[in-house]
C-alpha cells in the first residue's frame, strides 16, 4: 500500500496529514517540498480512505475489544485525538488504547 508507507516517510520527516473532509493538510508547511505535494497527490485517493477517522475509530474498538478495555474509552476520542494513528500496527493501537484508558486525551484539553 503505497499510501501507508508514503505517510510513515512523511511521519518520519516530522510531516504530518490532516483530512478536512476531501482535502489533505500537510504540517508543518516549512517542511512540505513541491516533491512531496506531487507524491501526496498521486496517491490522495488512497490516502482519504487510510486517514478516515471512521476507519482509525474501528481499528481502535477492535483493540479496545482484544484489551478487554469499554468501548466509552474509544467513543471519549475526538477525530483530532485519532490523528496520527493510520501507520500504527495492531500492537501499538492496542498499547494506545490502555493509554487512552489511563491518561486519556480529554483530562488534558484546555477549556476555553
């Protein structure tokens, strides 16, 4: 999967992709090379369906179920908690999960 492996390169150059519905923001935008826009583009179809937040959601209830850890530790998750997660193995959603459990992302948000 040619997606996959393009967004761990990019993740690896300390890049990261953000969907905002059918587009694709690449952060931070000092680092994005014409290069890089040209190969995201090629693969941007595939690369909308691996960074959906449905997709991220229910790899994430799959190793919630496997950890024997509440579905509410998931559905507590905003999309933006979710980013990041598309190249993460089975191992590291289930190791995210119990974090997720222990320390989760909502205790530590501001509020305005």
């Amino acid at each position: 999967m040619k997606a996959l492996a393009l967004l761990h390169e990019l993740h690896q150059a300390g890049i990261w992709t953000e969907r905002r519905g059918e587009k694709l923001v690449l952060k931070p935008a000092d680092r994005v090379t014409a290069e890089i826009v040209n190969r995201v583009r090629e693969v941007k179809p595939e690369l909308l369906r691996v960074i959906d937040p449905v997709r991220q959601r229910d790899r994430l209830l799959e190793a919630a179920r496997q950890e024997g850890i509440n579905r509410c530790v998931v559905d507590k998750l905003t999309d933006a908690d979710l980013a990041g997660i598309e190249c993460w193995s089975d191992i590291q959603l289930r190791t995210a999960i119990r974090w997720y459990r222990d320390d989760p992302p909502y205790l530590r948000r501001s509020t305005p």
